[in-house]
C-alpha cells in the first residue's frame, strides 16, 4: 500500500474516532438553525463516519426542521457520502477489497446478479434494512459497477426508509397513529419491491 493510501486510511479511521468523541455535541449542535449548506455537510460526514446509527441522524433532522427538509437533506448528504465513498474504494483500494469479495464464497452468487443487474441490485441492497449501507458503498467501489447506474439506484433506494426516519422524528410524538400508519406502508413498499427486484435480479 503506497503512502497515498495509507493516508486516506489514517484520515479516515482519525475522523471516525474524533467524529465518536464529539458524538453528543455534533447531535446537539445539529438542533441549532445553520446554513443549508453547513447542515448536509454535516449529514455527510456523519454518513461516512457513522459513529452513531443513521437512522437516528435521519430522525433528528426531522425532528429539527421538519419531515420534509430533513429527508432532503440527509437524502443528498447520504447520496453525497456514498459517491464519495465508491470513488474512494475504486481508486484508492480496489485490488484489496476485490481480493477480500473473492475470498468470500458466500458472496458469489450476488456478484453474479450484481453485474448481471447492477442497477436492481443497488437498489434492492438499498431497500434491505439489515445491509449496512457503508458495506453497499465499498462493495459497489470494489466491483467497479458503473457510476452513475449506482448513483441514481442509491438515490431512488434511500428514498423509502430516509422519507419514514424523518417523518418518525417530525411526527411520531405528535400523532403516533400517523407513525403506525407509515411504518405499515414503509413495509409494504419494501416488500413488493423487495418481490418484484429480487425476481427480477436472481432468477
């Protein structure tokens, strides 16, 4: 590994460590009004350093500047974050991480599908709740899937659970009905997507 390498290594677990420390006054500080600019900036960072879980980042934002807005933002901080990501592993690790996905057996058969459909099997990888969306990142930089094909999968899979994260921490406490009501449709959504893409990917 060249010292390029090895930097962008450094940085970015130093990041992950300071951003942990910090964790308590970063949520904090995300309660105070700031420049939209500032605010998915912030959203990005805490994408790709997820010192605490997303959903949680996601649900604040709500809370804070209402449902809509707060979507918005953590919708292009996280599709930002995961740009930056894919670039990052494709041109700074992609031997290594391609070496790590073909020692793993299990994962054959998805990377069958995935270059067979990379555009479904983002999205699909994006609707899942229990894939961590980081391992979606280095997975797609690692398999060297075309850019923008992953890009706009990412932005139209994060829809869904970004939209009912942010409408929880702008209305749960308001009206829990409401809450009840988009989680069901949360999860009907992601099962009849979840149907049509994985018929349409692994067969």
């Amino acid at each position: 590994m060249n010292m390029r390498k090895w930097l962008a290594a450094i940085l970015y677990v130093s990041g992950t460590i300071t951003a942990f420390i910090y964790r308590y006054d970063i949520l904090s500080w995300m309660k105070e009004d700031h420049p939209l600019v500032l605010l998915i900036g912030t959203a990005t960072l805490l994408a790709m350093f997820p010192v605490v879980p997303y959903k949680a980042v996601i649900s604040l934002f709500g809370y804070a500047y209402g449902s809509v807005a707060g979507a918005a933002i953590c919708w292009a901080a996280t599709t930002l974050a995961a740009a930056l990501m894919f670039g990052g592993v494709k041109y700074l690790f992609k031997d290594r991480a391609r070496a790590y996905l073909a020692s793993v057996p299990s994962l054959a058969k998805f990377t069958e599908a995935v270059e067979r459909r990379p555009f479904a099997s983002v999205i699909l990888a994006r609707l899942a709740p229990v894939i961590p969306q980081t391992a979606v990142n280095v997975y797609a930089g690692a398999a060297a899937l075309p850019f923008w094909n992953f890009l706009a999968a990412t932005g139209i899979g994060k829809i869904p659970g970004i939209a009912l994260f942010a409408f929880l921490g702008g209305n749960a406490l308001q009206s829990p009905a409401s809450a009840v009501a988009a989680i069901l449709l949360y999860l009907a959504v992601l099962g009849l997507a979840w149907l049509g893409l994985r018929s349409r990917t692994f067969k």
